[in-house]
C-alpha cells in the first residue's frame, strides 16, 4: 500500500508529563552518545532499548526495518525544559520494506496498537526507528512523509540507525522541519553502570577494558545468531550433478582443443625452425665454396710468372689508352657542336640586332606617318612571331637534335660548295678544250696541194 492510499484520522495533541530528568536523578545512570548540544533536545534513551533496537538493526542488513519507540514526553520539574524519555521499542512486524525504503500499514498500526495496549498500556508513541543499511544517517523525502503524518506531536522523533557503519542519530521537530541533535543520553540503573559504560563503548566503537563483564555486545550476538541459523548447504541433486559433470566435461574438451592447437603451432614451428636452419647450412656450404675459388683465384695470380702478368698489364694499359683516345674524339666532336652552334647562334643574334633595328625604323616611321599604324601591327606581330620562332630555334639548338641538324647543315653546305667548285672547274676545262681545238690549222703536202684522203684498200674476199 502506497502512503497516499493510507488514511490519516485527526492528530490529538496530548500534553508533556511532568518528570525528574534522568540525569538530574540520583536513582539513573546516563552517559553521552556523541555531543549533545546545548539547544538540542534533550533525549534519554533507556539502555535495554537501545540495546534491543540494534539488535534489531543488525538482524537482516540486505533492508530496511523498523519499529516503534514507546516512552513519555516530559516536561522538568524543575526547569520546565522539555525531553524525551525512552523506554521500550516494539518492532514492526506487518510492513513494507525494500533496501532503500522503509512502509508502515494498517495492519503494522494495529499490530503496534495491540502490543502496546497488551505489555505497555501506560506508556506513549514517542516516535519510531527504521535502519539505512549503508546509506548513513538522513531522512529520506518518504521518511519525512511518515513523520509528518504519523508522528506530528511536536516532542515525537525520528530514530535512524546504519548497522554497516555503525552510525546512528536522532530527528527532531524544529519549526516545521527536522533536523538531527548533536548526541543524545542512554539511561540505566545505577547499579547497571558498568554494562551501561560497556554498551556506550560499543555504540562509539570503543574498546572496553573489562572482558566478559554485561555479556555480549549486539553487534556479536546477532553475528553469531547468523552464524548459528545460518541453513546448512543443500545436497547436489542428480541434475545438479549432471550439469556440473558436463560444465567440467566442456571445460575439459576445450582445455583439449586449445591443447592440440599448442601442439600443432609448436610442430609448425619446429618444422619452420628446422626449414631454417637447413637454408642457413646450404648457404654456409656455398659461401665456403664461393671463397674457397676466391682463394683458388687468388692463388693463381699470385704463382703465375712475371712475364705473364706484364702481359697482362700491358693489355689493360692498352685498353684504358683506347678508352682515352675515344673519349678524346667524343670530346672534339662536342666542342665542335658547341662552335657550330655559337656561330648559329652569333647568325640568330645578328638577325634578331637587324630585326631590332627594323623595328626602330618602324617605330621612326609610325611616329612621321600615323596612318601606317596598321602596317605596324603587322610588323610587330611578325616581329613577335620572328622572335618566339628564333627562341624556339635556340631551344631546339640546345638540344641533342638541334646539335645534329646543325652539323648535318654543315655538312650540307660543305658539299654544296664542292659542288659548285667542281662546276665552275668542268666549265673552265669546256672552255679551255674548245679554244685549243679552234686555233689549230690544216696541214699541207710538199707539192704545195693539200693531202688527199688515202683510198680505201681494195677488199679482197679470202
């Protein structure tokens, strides 16, 4: 049942007894939890409840529990200061409880109401504990709710205690809030002081001198109680076993396989190793081999005769000198290139001087006749023109094949002008052959007539 399903009757305020504080009182024993403060509500909290609700506390720390505080709301006799005395604590047997939540219900009230009414009939609800396993000591916004609405008498308090840690604490009403006192007062009978002084100890994790005086502190009681009521391990059943035995059989055939795999990688790589060093052996044997001819090698050079290897000396001079010599030709045949290109390159230059000095003449020109500025356009097109063709020839003439084209010009004007020498020589010689044959004269016989023609021979058939 969720608290907004709980139904609230109307609150009864009912008035503080008039009472001797414990404190003040030579009957009662009372030692400090922690600092109360001199504003805090002065609360006495009866040791055999204190010790009752650790216990408690300490029986099931997974959740949280809770009950009810019973006692009286005091006013001092003497000082007409209110307090808190606590008495006796019934713990909460019918709720609703989770590990971070703590639910009363109506069957939980009437339960309390019953149980009081039966062993407590002259004591009052002075406020209720629950536990925080492990979260310390607070009020939850739902722990607020129940105060508010079960809890609103004005000297009613919250009691909140962490049996992990070990830490507890007190809420009180402060206006319309709560806020947490300083310390409290656990109260005993006076001849109960020494059990009393054993349990403050316990409470503030002190250690206690006297052993085996007031019994066992509740944080070991209900240790041993787990202990003792702890349910003995259940018996494997046959399915149980099954299952195990086949958990174990599949670790075992894994264990197997991951095994075999070990086994196969080292085969493999023993068969690798050994791959190895049968390369590394054969290479051994051919290095041996491959000095040992070395040496063999060097051996016969060194036993063969003088005559022998100034023999061979002699060659390997000749050869280096052959290499030379052709080196030398290659290096002529460059440097004429390169004068042949020079003077092409002189030619190109001298062109591109005559080329400048036409544009100048054009430029005179242009300034003289303004109508002949298209003519010099033109010019200046075929200007640029000449020039991008003559950078364009002086970059083909840096090249390998302009090197040859020019020697190949060359070599072309050679033969042309033998052959034009040649021609003027076989027309000097024409001319020279028909003057001598025109100068010569007839010659005459001695009778003073000219020679006649021989006759022919009689033909004579044989």
């Amino acid at each position: 049942m969720s608290p907004d399903e709980i139904v609230f009757e109307d609150v009864k305020y009912r008035e503080p007894e008039r009472w001797r504080r414990p404190d003040r009182d030579r009957r009662w024993a009372c030692l400090a939890y922690e600092l109360p403060e001199p504003d805090d509500l002065p609360i006495f909290l009866d040791r055999m409840t204190a010790d009752a609700t650790e216990r408690h506390a300490l029986r099931d720390t997974t959740v949280e529990l809770g009950g009810i505080l019973l006692g009286k709301e005091c006013v001092d006799d003497e000082a007409g200061e209110p307090f808190v005395w606590i008495t006796r604590s019934l713990e909460a047997k019918h709720y609703e409880n989770t590990q971070a939540s703590f639910t009363y219900t109506h069957d939980s009230w009437e339960e309390i109401t019953r149980e009081r009414d039966r062993l407590y009939p002259d004591l009052d609800i002075v406020g209720w504990y629950h536990t925080h396993p492990d979260f310390g000591i607070f009020l939850s916004s739902h722990d607020l709710f129940i105060h508010r609405h079960f809890f609103a008498q004005r000297l009613q308090v919250a009691y909140v205690i962490d049996p992990i840690r070990q830490t507890r604490g007190f809420f009180r009403w402060r206006g319309d809030g709560l806020e947490q006192v300083g310390g409290y007062y656990v109260v005993a009978d006076r001849g109960d002081r020494v059990a009393l002084a054993r349990l403050v100890n316990d409470l503030e994790n002190l250690p206690n001198a006297e052993v085996g005086v007031g019994g066992l502190s509740p944080r070991l009681e209900a240790e041993l109680i787990a202990m003792l009521s702890r349910p003995a391990p259940p018996h494997a059943t046959i399915t149980d076993r099954v299952q195990t035995a086949a958990l174990f059989g599949l670790i075992g055939m894994l264990a197997g396989v991951l095994g075999l795999a070990v086994l196969i990688w080292l085969y493999t790589l023993n068969h690798r190793v050994q791959d190895q060093a049968d390369a590394l052996e054969e290479l051994a044997r051919t290095t041996e081999q491959a000095t040992a001819a070395q040496r063999l090698a060097l051996d016969t050079l060194l036993d063969e005769p003088g005559d022998v290897r100034a023999r061979r000396s002699i060659a390997k001079y000749d050869q280096t000198v052959r290499e030379l010599a052709a080196l030398k030709r290659k290096l002529s045949n460059e440097a004429t290139i390169q004068d042949a290109l020079a003077a092409q390159a002189g030619k190109l230059q001298k062109e591109l001087a005559d080329a400048k000095k036409v544009v100048q003449e054009y430029e005179t020109l242009k300034k003289g006749y303004p109508d002949v500025a298209i003519r010099i356009r033109d010019l200046e097109s075929e200007r640029e023109a000449s020039a991008a063709k003559l950078a364009e020839y002086d970059r083909l003439l840096e090249t390998t094949a302009g090197r040859n084209a020019t020697a190949l010009l060359n070599k072309y004007h050679r033969t042309w002008y033998a052959a034009v020498a040649g021609w003027v020589v076989g027309v000097c010689a024409a001319f020279s052959l028909l003057f001598t044959l025109g100068r010569q004269k007839p010659v005459t016989a001695p009778g003073g007539s000219a020679p006649q023609p021989e006759e022919p021979p009689p033909h004579r058939i044989t």
